[in-house]
C-alpha cells in the first residue's frame, strides 16, 4: 500500500471520527432543549420562620420544583 493512499485512508478515518463526535454533541444539546422545554422549573412560595430573629415574624422564601408540561399547562 502506499504512503499516500495510506494517508487518505487515516485522514478518512479522521474525519468520520470529528462527524461523529460532532452529531453526539449535536444530539446532547437536542436533548437537553428538549428537556427544558418540557420540565420547567416553577417557583413555589413557602412560609417559614425567619431564623436569626423570631421577632421578624415570617418571611416568603422561594422553592424550587419541577413539574411536567402539562402541570404548567394546567395552572
């Protein structure tokens, strides 16, 4: 076999090698859309107590939870 044909065929497998690195990128961040799209984050306010002074009395923090699609829909 010859140097050159050698060549091409290593720079062949090269480039398969960046096509397929470059379509498992590709469909990481497809699904990764996908996933935002369909679990959205909601915030949901809690009472508690405030905890550093009781005098304060109660203040909203902020809870995270995911819900479905059609729990956003629906709301």
């Amino acid at each position: 076999m010859s140097f050159t044909c050698l060549k091409l065929m290593i720079s062949h497998t090269e480039t398969n090698a960046e096509v397929a690195e470059h379509q498992v990128k590709q469909d990481y961040q497809k699904n990764r859309q996908v996933h935002q799209v369909t679990m959205r984050l909601t915030v949901v306010e809690t009472t508690v107590q405030h905890k550093l002074n009781a005098l304060d009395g109660e203040i909203l923090r902020p809870r995270f939870c995911r819900i479905t699609e059609s729990e956003f829909n629906s709301s």
